[in-house]
C-alpha cells in the first residue's frame, strides 16, 4: 500500500475537477527520491558461546568489521543512519563500523535479529530447526522486510543511504522479497562475514541489486562463512 493511488481517498473525488484534483494528488503522493539499503553481515563471532552476550566477535572478525568500516567509508557517500540487529554479534560489528562513519547515528532493533525466515526449498539436511520456529521468526523477519524495504516517503527530497548490520538469513531473505523471488530460494545464497550487499529502491517502487555479498575489499585469509 505505497502505491500513490493507496494513499488518497478516491471517494473525495470532486466530479467537477476530479481529473485534476486527482492528478494533483496524486503527484503529491509520489516519492521524488532513492533510497540506497546497504546490507552488511556481522562479522566472525566465537561460535562457542551458549548465550548471545557470549557469541562476541573473534580476533579475525575484529578486523574484518575494521575493514567494512574502510570500505563503507570509502565510498564518500552521505550516509543517514545504521540500524542494526540487536544481537551482540550485530552490535559489535556496528560499534566497529561506527568509528568510520563519525555522526551518523545508530539505531538497534530486534526486527533484524537472526532466525529461521521460510522453510527453504529445496530442503537442506544440515539445518532442520523445528516448525515452530518459522512461524515465530518468520513473521519477525517479514516485518523487519515491510518495515525497512520499501520506497522513499512523498516528503523526502534527496537520495538516501542507509546501512543495516544483521545477519545472513536475515539478508538473504530481504533480497529474495525485494527483488520479488520466490522467498523459499533464500538458502541457496551464500554471504561472508562483514560482507555488503547493496539494494536500490527508486521512486517508483522498482528495485535492482547492485552487489550481493561482496568482500572483494578484504585480503584471501581475512574471508569467512562462519
């Protein structure tokens, strides 16, 4: 419902003026600019740990989280805001980022947390976790894509760029909607730690992928799918 014709009340249509009044509207309605999603994957974290506040970043995931940080920053782009997941694994990542990107500020939610999104298909035999868990994280997820996947709003003048750390099932997910796959295809995609993929929405609602996952900015022995 961000179509603009969703967004009017049609039955307020002057019969006299309804054409112009309509059109009007409705260009009163319509986002005027593009939004940049930058997708990032936290980096390599202690896989030992039982609790979460115990999955903290290893030594290697450090540094990987240092060079994204470079990257990001590299790019010379205005960057708005980084919303990250909530997890320490996420938080981590983003403090690191964080000291690359001075004032941009930084938002957490749960939204972004990791979880089972869809039974993928075709079905894997190393990950089965159990139904309930697809109904419980999948609806969190699918929130987390109505929430922070969508157009610009009509009052936004300039392109915006914004960074979002989370996790892989949680990326893979986001592209498969976005790009209006069918969501059950999101294991067959792969991401590396600290990796970026970036998603364009323009005003008319259509979306392209310019980068899926890419680490092409970090040295062979600092890569990892952990």
């Amino acid at each position: 419902r961000r179509e603009p014709l969703a967004l009017i009340n049609l039955k307020k249509k002057n019969d006299e003026t309804g054409e112009e009044e309509l059109a009007s509207r409705l260009d009163h309605c319509k986002a005027k600019a593009t939004r940049h999603i930058f997708l990032i994957r936290h980096s390599q974290y202690n896989l030992d740990g039982r609790a979460d506040k115990d999955r903290t970043l290893t030594p290697l995931g450090r540094e990987q989280a240092e060079l994204t940080g470079q990257r990001l920053a590299s790019l010379g782009l205005k960057f708005d805001q980084i919303i990250h997941s909530s997890m320490t694994r996420a938080t981590e990542t983003t403090e690191i980022i964080s000291k690359y990107l001075p004032g941009v500020k930084k938002i957490s939610t749960d939204l972004l947390r990791e979880g089972a999104p869809i039974e993928p298909d075709p079905p894997v035999s190393h990950w089965k976790p159990e139904a309930v868990q697809y109904y419980e994280d999948g609806a969190r997820i699918e929130a987390a894509f109505r929430n922070f996947i969508h157009r610009a709003d009509a009052k936004q003048e300039e392109d915006s760029y914004e960074i979002f750390v989370c996790h892989a099932n949680v990326i893979r997910y986001i592209v498969c909607r976005a790009l209006q796959f069918p969501p059950e295809g999101w294991l067959r995609m792969s991401l590396n730690n600290g990796s970026i993929t970036h998603l364009v929405i323009r005003p008319n609602g259509r979306v392209a992928l310019r980068t899926l996952g890419d680490t092409g900015f970090m040295p062979p022995d600092k890569i990892t799918r952990t």
